[in-house]
C-alpha cells in the first residue's frame, strides 16, 4: 500500500509539472496556470451555467404569465437598477473589506434568492396553480440586484488579485469565456428542460421554470465550494480605510484620469442602447418567429457561441495597446448585424444574425473591461470597477425599458433596428473622442507600468 502511495506521487507531480508547463506557455489559458484563478475559474462556469437557465427560465416565466413584452423590461429594471443605487458602496466593501470573504457571502445570498423562486414557482395552491407571480418575480429580482451590486465589483477586483499582472488581461478574457460558455449551455439546458417538463407535467404549468431556478439554488455551492478551497494566506490582505475618505478620494482619482472616465461612460452608453436587446428575446422568440422555450434557448445559444469566439479571440490578445480601435470596430460590426437582424422572420439567419451579434459585442466589452483593469491603480481598484458595474448593469434597466417600451409599441423588428442606429451613433462618438483619451492614458503612471509589462 505505501509503495503504491510513493509510487503514485511521483506521477501526481509529473502531471500537475506537465499542467504547469502547458499552461504557463500557452497563449490563451496562460491565467490557468495560478492554482486560486483555476479554482474561481472552474467554478464559476459551473454556477454561471445555472445562473443563465434561471435568466432564461425567468423571461420565459414572465412572458407565459403576461404575453406583455414591457414587463420583459421591467423584470430586467428591477435586477438591474439597484446596481445603479447601490454600486459605490459595493466598490467600497471591496477596496475595505476582504474581498475573498465578501465574495462568499454574495454567493450564498444568490443561493437563497433562487431557493425561495424555486419554491414559489413548483409549489402549487389549493386550487392546483403555482404560488408564483409576477411580483414576486419582480421582488426576488430586485434583492438579486441589490446583492450583485455588492458581488460584481469585489468578484472583479478579486478576480485580478489571483494572477500575476502580466496575466490579467488574459484572466479577464478567460472570465468572459466563462460567462459565455454558461450562455451557450445554460439557455439550451433550460429551453429544453422546460419543453420537456411541460410535455410530461402539462397539469403544472411552471413546473419546468422552476427546476431550472432549482438547479440554479445547487450550482452556487460548486463557487463556493472552490472559494473555501483557495489558498487563502496568498491573497493579499486590504488596508483599513474610513468611509468617508475612500468614497472621496475614489471619486477624485476617477474625475482625474480622463481616459477611465470616458471609457466608463462608454461603457454605460453600451449598456443603455446596445446591450438590452437580450431582454426582449422571448418576444423575438415567440412573436418574431412564432417559436417556443426551445427556439429562445437557441437564440441565446447563437448569442453565447458568438461571445466565446469573442472572448477567445481576446484572450490570445497580449497587448493591450490598440483596443481603442477593436472598440469601434466592434460596434460597428454589432450595430450593422443587429439591424440586418432585424428584418429576418426565419429561425437560423435570425440565429446567425444574434451569433454575429454576441462575437462583435463581447469584443467591444472586453476590449474596454482589459483598458479600465490595465490603467487602474490597485488601491482604487474596487472604487472605480463599481463605478464600471454601476455604468454596465446599472444602465441596462433604463435601457431595458426602453427596449420594452419600442417593441410593445413598434413591434419587436423595428426595436432591433432602432438599437442597430444608435450603437453606430455611440460608435463615432467614441472614435472622435479616442485621441484625446489615448493622449490622457499615455501621461497616466500606470500606463508607464503598462508598457513595461508588455516588454516583459
């Protein structure tokens, strides 16, 4: 037996050694090779997949309650707008707090919120009808904001602490792929599950939607799971600060590096006009194509393929000069698809239109995530990436009303095609701006470091 053991060691060592060296020269997963970003990495595609059949499960659950396309829209305003409200107080927690603590924490508050929609929606009443409706959705989706408002920028700042600094551009990328792999299988998982469910239960009809929030409530403990398995005495330790200091000077630091300011904005006017568009899938699903669960969970799988071809473009990237321009383009690219996208009535060119469509944007985030992380200062990291998610999520539900507005009013069509003009608008906007915050980075100190990493 203790041959064996001594045996099997050696082999052990072998392999993790043949891990190492594949991971520390390969170009797109070179962040793998930090054992504590493999750790949040594996297991945040894990409860992500679940998180996106519950996103799925959710829009598909409104609909089939409502048929009412605005309240798509309102569903998405009130995940979204706490973000807004409560974002800087999130970035505070991170540049305060433990970061690796808080995250956990975050974590299991998500778990609870999709435990009580879980039961909600597969408990019936007397009558033999769901528990759920439409408040309740609307209420558990607020409280999922509101703690993600405190999640997003402590698991972003968190993220970057766990690889070197030479890697984060592509831990950043990585993590992209992550939440767009879960795109990919996540809405197909619950498209399907939910067809199936309704076929064999027909008697319940919201049983499907709520195994998918089910398997949502399970798939937080695998993130959990990994965090607590993190080597814990090499995360860096956060320094004591006031509040009322650090939400100053947080704000000052921003206010005086142009370059991250305008691309924040940027980055909020994406949200606001671009991005929304997801919100009104089910209606595209349903009223554009005449189709059902199944035909949503393909159009959200042609927007996650899209996005992984995206975010693997991106993590081969190793320079991070020249994004600016991958931003424009980018946007162009998204707007001029999204509006051809529009005119279609036919299942698989809609679902090449929506692949195009996911490809063009997830360059566009990515490239402006990687500039705001490179040129940011580690001591403000938290303040200014909560700034980022107040911008990137907290605008969304603005825009998701919108969005829901047009297409109760125009149709879901002439909605598309009205997001494909003003992503081309925000496109020259940004590029008549792109000198003057290239020339605004170039004289911040961190783009000094910035250089000197890249030679290395």
């Amino acid at each position: 037996m203790e041959s064996s053991e001594a045996h099997s060691d050696p082999q052990r060592k072998q392999r993790d050694n043949k891990l190492q060296h594949f991971l520390k020269n390969s170009t797109t997963v070179r962040a793998l090779r930090h054992r504590n970003y493999r750790l949040f990495f594996t297991g945040q595609v894990v409860s992500l997949i679940g998180s996106w059949m519950q996103s799925t499960a959710q829009g598909w659950l409104v609909y089939k309650l409502t048929s009412d396309p605005f309240l798509l829209g309102l569903t998405g305003f009130a995940s979204q707008v706490p973000v807004l409200a409560l974002g800087i107080f999130g970035g505070l927690a991170a540049d305060v707090f433990n970061r690796h603590r808080l995250v956990i924490v975050t974590q299991w508050l998500l778990l609870l919120q999709a435990a009580v929609l879980a039961m909600l929606t597969i408990v019936t009443g007397a009558d033999g009808q769901p528990l759920v409706e439409v408040w309740h959705v609307l209420v558990l989706s607020a409280f999922a904001g509101a703690v993600q408002a405190f999640d997003m920028p402590a698991r972003q700042a968190f993220m970057v602490q766990l690889v070197d600094k030479t890697d984060i551009n592509n831990a950043i990328a990585l993590n992209s792929l992550s939440f767009n792999a879960a795109r990919v299988i996540g809405p197909t998982l619950a498209g399907i599950l939910i067809a199936v469910l309704q076929h064999f239960r027909p008697e319940h009809p919201t049983f499907g939607e709520g195994m998918c929030f089910v398997i949502n409530a399970v798939s937080f403990v695998a993130v959990i799971g990994q965090l607590l398995r993190m080597d814990r005495a090499s995360l860096p330790r956060m320094k004591t600060q006031t509040v009322e200091s650090s939400l100053a000077d947080g704000l000052d630091y921003l206010l005086g590096r142009r370059h991250l300011l305008n691309l924040i904005l940027l980055a909020g006017l994406i949200s606001f006009i671009a991005l929304p568009y997801l919100v009104i899938m089910p209606a595209v699903a349903k009223d554009a194509l005449g189709g059902d669960a199944t035909t949503l969970g393909w159009l959200m799988t042609s927007v996650g393929v899209g996005a992984i071809l995206g975010g693997l473009k991106q993590a081969r990237r190793q320079r991070v000069r020249g994004l600016g321009k991958v931003i424009v383009r980018s946007l162009v690219g998204f707007s001029t698809v999204i509006f051809l996208t529009g005119f279609q009535r036919h299942s698989l060119l809609t679902c090449v239109g929506f692949l195009a469509a996911g490809f063009f944007m997830v360059n566009a985030m990515i490239s402006c995530q990687v500039l705001v992380q490179a040129l940011v200062s580690e001591a403000f990291r938290g303040r200014v990436m909560s700034y980022y998610t107040m911008m990137t999520i907290g605008m969304m539900p603005f825009g998701s009303l919108l969005v829901g507005t047009e297409a109760k009013h125009f149709g879901v069509s002439t909605s598309l095609m009205l997001t494909g003009v003003c992503t081309v608008v925000v496109a020259l906007l940004f590029w008549l701006r792109l000198p003057a915050i290239r020339q605004a980075a170039q004289s911040s100190p961190e783009y000094a470091e910035l250089l000197e990493r890249e030679k290395g």
